[in-house]
C-alpha cells in the first residue's frame, strides 16, 4: 500500500532535519519518491514589512 507524509516548516533546515528522521524509519526499497516546494508570501500587513518562507516536502512510500 502507498502511503504519504507530508512536511511543512519556516526553515530549510528545520525541513532537512524532519525528513532526514523520517527517513531513518524506512529501507531505500520503501522509498518511492520525494517531492519539494517552497512557497514565498509577504505579510498581509501594512504596517509589517515581513516575508514568510514555507518549505514543504512529501514522501511517498510503500508500507
């Protein structure tokens, strides 16, 4: 069966360290594929001059 797990942090590091941990619980043969996104948003504010990074990634992997 195919499952998913999905990652979403505000930095690439925190974002390394998650699917780096995930990837521990599973063999290579389990891993189907990975994919990566970065969404870049400024804050809704006028008064804040603010900009918000998301960056997400999905596993798909065989259980």
């Amino acid at each position: 069966m195919l499952k998913v797990k999905l990652f979403d942090e505000e930095h690439e590091e925190d974002l390394e360290e998650a699917v780096n941990a995930f990837l521990e619980t599973i063999t290579e043969p389990q891993l189907k594929e990975i994919q990566y996104q970065v969404a870049i948003s400024d804050s809704l504010k006028d008064d804040e001059d603010e900009t918000i990074y998301s960056y997400s990634a999905m596993i798909i992997y065989r259980e």
